[in-house]
C-alpha cells in the first residue's frame, strides 16, 4: 500500500460520501412527518401536538375538533360552538383544564347556557373530582335573610339594562328553595376546593366565585385514541387525512392507515 496515494484519495472519498450522505438525509423523512414532528406553543402551553392544530401546525397534524385559537398568546378552544381558554394540558392522561371564556370577565353573562361538552370528543373527567355549582339568573325578590345553606350568596347582574339578584347554589341543592324563583340558572363544574369554600358562607365571596370560575374544571378528550397508541408505538406520527377525513400515521418512509407497521397505504398526501 502506498500512504501516499490514501492521503490523496482520502479528500475524495470524503467528497463522494458526503455527495451521498448530504440528500440522502434530506429526504429521509416524510414531508407530512416532517412537517408534523414539530409541537407548536401558545403562551404557557409548550408542547401542543396531536390532536392539537392551529397557528402554522395544519388540520392534518391534528383532529379538526381540537383547533387552538391562539389570541395575544392566550389559547382558545371551541367546543359545540363554546369559546373556553385552555389552562393547561396532559398530553399522557388527555386532559385538559378548561375555562368558559364568556365567564372569564364576568359573573354575570349575556346569554345563559349550560357547560356542555360535545361528548363524542370530551367528557367531565371522572378522576377530578370537580363539581357543579348552580348559577341562578333573574330572581325574585329574597324575603328570607341571606346566606342561608341554599343560597350561601348572593349578587346582583345588571344586564341587558336591568338589575336583578342572582345566587349560586351547590348543584345537588334542589334550587334555591325558601319561595324564591329564578327565571334561569347553569351549570358550571369547579373544582373540589373551590366549591367547599363557595358553598361555606363564611368564605362565599364574589371574588372567589370568580376566582373559581377562572381556575377552571377538567375534561378529558378522546381523540382516535386507539388508533393513536398503534401509530405512536410503531414509531408514528398521529395526523388526519383531510381527503379521507380518517385518521392517518405519518412515518418516516410515507403516510400508512394506522401504523407504520401496516403495509397499506393511508392514500396519504
Ligand atoms: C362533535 O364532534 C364530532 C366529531 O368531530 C363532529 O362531527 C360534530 O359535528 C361535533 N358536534 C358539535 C355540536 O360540534
Ligand atoms: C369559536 O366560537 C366563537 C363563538 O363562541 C366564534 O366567534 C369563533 O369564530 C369560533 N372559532 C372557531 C375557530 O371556530
Ligand atoms: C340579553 O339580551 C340578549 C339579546 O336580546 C338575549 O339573548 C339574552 O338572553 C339577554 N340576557 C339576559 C340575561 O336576559
Ligand atoms: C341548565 O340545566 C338545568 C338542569 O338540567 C336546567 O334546569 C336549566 O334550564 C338549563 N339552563 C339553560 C340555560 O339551558
Ligand atoms: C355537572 O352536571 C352535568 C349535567 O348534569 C353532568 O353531566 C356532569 O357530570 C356534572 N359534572 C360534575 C363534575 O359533577
Ligand atoms: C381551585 O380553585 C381555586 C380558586 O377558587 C384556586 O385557587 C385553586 O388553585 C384551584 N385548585 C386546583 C387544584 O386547581
């Protein structure tokens, strides 16, 4: 061997290989995978990944349901037509801390409706342990001294141009009772501590009812579960075929139906 000839050729096998190596790792991945692989953030949420979309993450990195509006770095999510800000989020136990924005500024809203989910997608979540607290709207005049156990507060709305008293009662009290009626009233889950106090007179305030109300309750999202762990586990990517409007895996070599193990395709982009 000539040490002489391997010096000279070592530069141009360097050359070759990086010649190879340079496009070969660029087109590695799967444009969708790419695009995917990358989480997004909105204020303090760091790592939005599936099913969540929204900013410059597209719909098929994500479930349509789950859009991320983000607004001055606050996000926001609609459910059944309803704007809550999202508080935090678990990406393992696919919960999430929600708040009714029409209930962030005020305790006193313009339109009156109950917290209710789109159940195909979310449901309250059990492990919680939140509550209801009942909202009363629009009622009569009070003849009996307040607090009582029912009404342990009460405040009073001006909306629409009238002034009216309104209560909160914990949801398993049978309305505010003591001849008192209220022409509407919602329900609106808080959390554990936050209804103790709220039902307690001594420590109900408007401000903790606010309080409360900010803090938010927690709900649990389903999301192509199953189909997600396969995909995940094998090495996936999970995403949204917006074609098919069906699930779809993104791997490293293309887009398949449900994992990267599978050998059909998932008719991918
Ligand atoms: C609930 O979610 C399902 C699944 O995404 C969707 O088809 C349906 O339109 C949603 N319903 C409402 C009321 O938003
Ligand atoms: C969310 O719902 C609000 C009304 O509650 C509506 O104004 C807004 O356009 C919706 N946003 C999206 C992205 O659907
Ligand atoms: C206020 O007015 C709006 C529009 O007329 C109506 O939909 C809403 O129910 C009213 N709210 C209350 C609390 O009376
Ligand atoms: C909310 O639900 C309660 C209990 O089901 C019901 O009595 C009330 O009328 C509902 N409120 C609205 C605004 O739909
Ligand atoms: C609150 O009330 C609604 C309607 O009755 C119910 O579906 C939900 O499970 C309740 N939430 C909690 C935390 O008890
Ligand atoms: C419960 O709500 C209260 C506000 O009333 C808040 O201070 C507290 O941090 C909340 N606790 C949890 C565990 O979210």
């Amino acid at each position: 061997m000539n040490p002489k000839f391997n010096q000279k050729l070592f530069p141009l096998i360097l050359t070759i290989v990086l010649l190879i190596q340079i496009p070969s790792y660029s087109c590695q991945n799967d444009p969708q995978y790419q695009t995917c692989s990358q989480p997004f953030q909105c204020g303090s949420l760091r790592e939005l990944a599936y099913p969540f979309w929204g900013s410059n993450r597209p719909v098929s990195c994500g479930h349509p349901g789950f859009q991320i509006n983000c607004q001055a770095n606050v996000p926001f999510l609609n459910i059944s037509s309803t704007s809550y800000r999202v508080l935090e989020v678990d990406n393992t136990a696919r919960t999430l801390k929600v708040s009714r924005e029409d209930l962030w500024d005020t305790i006193c809203p313009l339109l009156l409706f109950n917290t209710t989910l789109n159940f195909s997608l979310f449901d309250f979540s059990s492990a919680a342990n939140d509550q209801n607290i009942t909202l009363y709207y629009g009622c009569g005049t009070v003849q009996v001294p307040i607090p009582t156990p029912s009404i342990p507060y009460q405040f009073n709305c001006n909306v629409n141009g009238s002034n009216s008293v309104s209560f909160y009662a914990a949801a398993d009290a049978s309305g505010p009772g003591n001849g008192v009626a209220c022409s509407n009233n919602i329900y609106v889950p808080v959390n554990r501590t936050a209804a103790r106090d709220l039902i307690n007179p001594a420590t109900a305030s408007a401000d903790l009812l606010r309080d409360a109300l900010r803090s938010g309750f927690s709900i649990q999202w389903s999301a192509e579960n199953d189909n997600c762990n396969s995909c995940a586990r094998s090495g996936g990517l999970c995403g949204y075929n917006e074609d098919t409007a069906a699930f779809a895996c993104y791997c490293t070599d293309r887009v398949h139906e449900s994992t990267c193990d599978d050998s059909r395709p998932g008719n991918g982009t």
